[in-house]
C-alpha cells in the first residue's frame, strides 16, 4: 500500500510510528501546505479510588501510565476508506485493559479530523484518559503565522508561548483556537469535542523536542508538554500546537476524543 | 468528563489583547513546501545499526558503551524543517536508557555525516523499551506475592510505563514498569510494579484497588 494518498482536494503522506500511532505528513489542501507532521504522541491514563473510607486521603493513591500506541500494540492493518466527501484512515490499538482506534479523516471541504476512539474498558471504571495530540501547521508555508485564541467576545493574539485551556467561548462556529497566515489570509482553526475539557499548548519549536515524545519528565518537574513551555515570542516562528483531551471513563463509552480542523482560505 | 491534570498547575500566560492585531515580524522565507518525502521513511536495519555504531563510539558515552548497561528504546527518523542546518538531512533520533548512571539518553545522529549532532543526557523518563517491557513481565512472573495473587487462566495482559505520583513511592524517582495481569477477555485482575533498576517487583495491588 502506498504512503501516499492524494484524494479529496488533499495529498498527504502517512506512516505507523513506534509510539505515536499514525503519523501524518506533508499534508497539502488543494496543492498549498497545510500541514509538516501530526500525530498523537501519547495518552496517559489517570486512576481514581473507586470507593473512599473517612480515614483515606482523597488524593489518587497511584500515578499515570502509558503505552505507546504504535508497531507493538497495533491490532490489524491501517486501513484505507473512501467516504462521501472524504478518505480517512483507522487503526486500532490494543494494550491489555486498553483499546483505542486512531481515526485521520480528511474532508474535500478542508476538514481534517484526528481522532482517537476510546474503548476502554481498563483495569476499573474510575479512570481518566489524557490524549494528546500534536501538529506542526505550516499553513502555505512554515513563515508569517501567528496563534490566536478566542476570548473575551474576540479573537485574540498569542504573543508568548503557553497553555491555553477551552474556557467555553468559541466563535460562531465552534472555533477557540486558530493558526493565521497573513500572506494568504488562510487560517486553521481548531475547535474543541465539548466534552474533551480540552486545552492547547503552543510551543516553539527547539532541537531536542522532538519525537518520538514522553510525557515523563525528571522527577518533580512539569509532565511535558507543559514541561517545553516558556515565555518565548510565537509571532513568525516555528509553532507547534499540541491539543490534550481529559477523558472520564464512563459507562457510555466509546467515546471518540480530538478536535475537528477546518483549513479556511487556501485555494 | 472534566478532570484535571497536573499539566494544568502550569501558570497561565496572558494573551495580550488588541484591537486589531498587526502582523508579525517579517523573517526570512521558509520553503518548507520543497520537503522530501523520503526522508520521512522509516530507518532500515542498516540505517539503524549505523544510527548505533555512531552513537556507542561518541566519546561523550564511552562510559555508557563501555559499561553496557543501557536499553536502546527507540531508532525513528527524524527530519527537520528548513531553514534549519540539518534539513535534508538523513536523521536517526536515538533513544536510550543508561541503567548504569540512570539517565535518559537522547540524540541526533546524521547519517549522512556519520556524526552525534545533537545529544542530551537528562533524568526524563522515555517509552519502556521492548527488552525493558519483557524484563518487567519476568521479573512480576516470578514473584511469590504475585504469583499468589493470580487466579486460574490469568496471564501479563499489558505492560506500561509507570511513575509514582509521590515521593513515598519509589517509582517517583525510579525507572518502573506496571505489570496488569488479567484474563484474555479483557478482565484485570493484579497489577504489579516492577523497579527497573534493581529488577525487583515493589507493589502488588490488585486491580479494583489500583
């Protein structure tokens, strides 16, 4: 099967990674760069006590784990499927107590989905999933791009490098996040599952963080992504997003977590 | 479905509002369209035996080679995005745990010069290798607390990387693995860390309690 797919307006590359599940690259939209890489570097999972006596401390008695999504935990092929107005691809992970379907689904529209369906069931029901998902846009190229985020009744620049949780506001459409190219005009935009209780990091790009990628940092140090962010300028520089969906295991699942993509503009 | 993470203690930064927001600094054009896509392939065993050779006879780790005692975790190409030096270079990104001095070992080897052009040596904690993922299965499998615990037909269903959320435990700050024994329809039943480092197993909890 080829890597290489070109369908719906779009032409994009794809590969299985060791850790990151499927991994997406040199993604055009109608023949302009949308996208360098994607993926979902990892989903770390919480647990809670399932029942709690007076004299226990509320606190979560154990820490996170993870397994990487990826050659070794891989249940199947990667499938290939046209749909109305579309192609995506699916895979499905397994890792004991934990099965996943990673889902890439491209609209002719400019609609780009990364999604993870989360089957569970795991070792208990009190658990929380933490997908998270990176992308590297270069929206018609890697220069003049700018982050805003919608707050306040507005959009809004991002100066400076940081977390920037979904507070409830969104445009008109839904959108919280949005990468602009203002050679072009064209942006992404990003809008949250309203259940993901999601957040955005953006993060320059720096040598050394790349992937494939740990959430573990050192010891009493800031889990990453968090532990890249810094106070350093975003305007015209390399950026990437990383989106983090927080997940309660509940008696409904599956539930599928990600946020849709909308490239406006190119074209 | 909300819950909170400790990524979420990070200081919240201030978006800056304006108005209507200028344009930002005008940099030099970066042609990232003209990308090859080959180097995005995956390494093949000679690449990735090659990727080794480099990064075992860098001096920075002759004590680690010559020790040998560490994992290699991973071997994946990596490829940077011009304007940067190393675009359309082919890179191997190197991913090791060095068992005799406990640290992470990260690097950048280009293949097509043949040197380290990037390494760091740092306490984070990589993916389990697949040799580290088996060591932890054989060292829970032997282990009489384990072992009384497990029913009939149970079996190491998954073994995830670990770490505690607490300095009383000891996978706080060492490397760790979790163990989940269970049945093959999907059911836990115990889990079990397992030290890395003294390839001991240090909790045994069974699984609703986990």
């Amino acid at each position: 099967m080829s890597n290489v797919i070109e369908e719906a307006n779009w032409k994009f590359h794809w590969r299985l990674t060791e850790s990151a599940g499927i991994m997406i690259y040199l993604a055009d939209f109608k023949g302009r760069r949308v996208l360098w890489e994607g993926s979902l570097p990892y989903v770390t999972i919480d647990h809670q006590r399932q029942e709690l006596t007076p004299d226990q401390d509320a606190g979560e008695p154990h820490g996170p784990w993870w397994v990487p999504l990826g050659t070794r935990t891989i249940a199947g092929p990667v499938r290939v499927q046209s749909f109305r107005g579309g192609i995506e691809l699916s895979a499905n992970f397994v890792a004991g107590p934990y099965h996943y379907m990673q889902l890439w689904r491209f609209h002719d529209d400019g609609r780009l989905c990364p999604w993870l369906t989360i089957l569970g069931p795991g070792v208990h029901d009190q658990h929380t999933y933490h997908p998270h998902f990176r992308f590297d846009f270069d929206l018609d190229g890697a220069g003049d791009d700018a982050i805003e985020r919608y707050e306040e009744g507005r959009w809004q620049r991002v100066e400076h490098e940081g977390w920037f949780p979904y507070s409830g506001e969104a445009d008109d459409h839904g959108n919280v996040w949005r990468q602009i190219d203002f050679g072009s005009r064209a942006s992404i935009n990003i809008r949250p599952h309203s259940w993901d209780d999601a957040e955005v990091f953006a993060i320059r790009y720096h040598d050394g963080e790349w992937a494939p990628f740990t959430p573990r940092s050192a010891a009493g140090a800031q889990p990453f992504p968090a532990g890249y962010v810094g106070d350093e300028e975003l305007d015209g520089h390399d950026v990437s997003l990383w989106y983090v969906a927080h997940v309660h295991f509940d008696q409904s699942f599956p539930y599928t977590a990600g946020p849709w993509i909308r490239v406006e503009g190119l074209g | 479905m909300a819950s909170k993470t400790a990524a979420k203690a990070v200081k919240r930064p201030k978006a800056k509002a304006k108005a209507k927001p200028a344009g930002p600094k005008k940099r030099a054009p970066v042609d990232v369209v003209k990308a090859e896509p080959a180097l995005f392939d995956p390494l093949t065993p000679g690449e990735v035996a090659d990727a080794l050779r480099t990064l075992t006879e860098d001096r920075r780790l002759a004590s680690m080679a010559k020790v040998g005692r560490y994992r290699v975790i991973t071997t994946e190409p990596l490829v940077v995005k011009p304007p940067h030096l190393l675009s359309g270079h082919r890179l191997a990104r190197v991913v090791a745990y060095d068992y005799s001095s406990d640290r992470a070992v990260d690097a950048c080897v280009d293949l097509d010069a043949g040197v380290v052009v990037h390494l760091e040596l740092d306490r984070s904690q990589p993916m389990l290798s697949i040799a580290e993922e088996a060591l932890a299965v054989s060292v829970a499998m032997i282990d009489e607390r384990v072992r009384a615990k497990l029913a009939m037909g149970d079996s190491p269903q998954s073994t995830l990387h670990y770490w505690g959320r607490t300095p009383n435990d000891l996978s706080y700050m060492r490397r760790s693995a979790a163990v989940v024994f269970g049945r093959n329809d999907g059911h836990a039943s115990v889990v079990a860390v397992v030290d890395l480092l003294d390839q001991t197993v240090t909790q045994v909890v069974p699984a609703e309690l986990w």
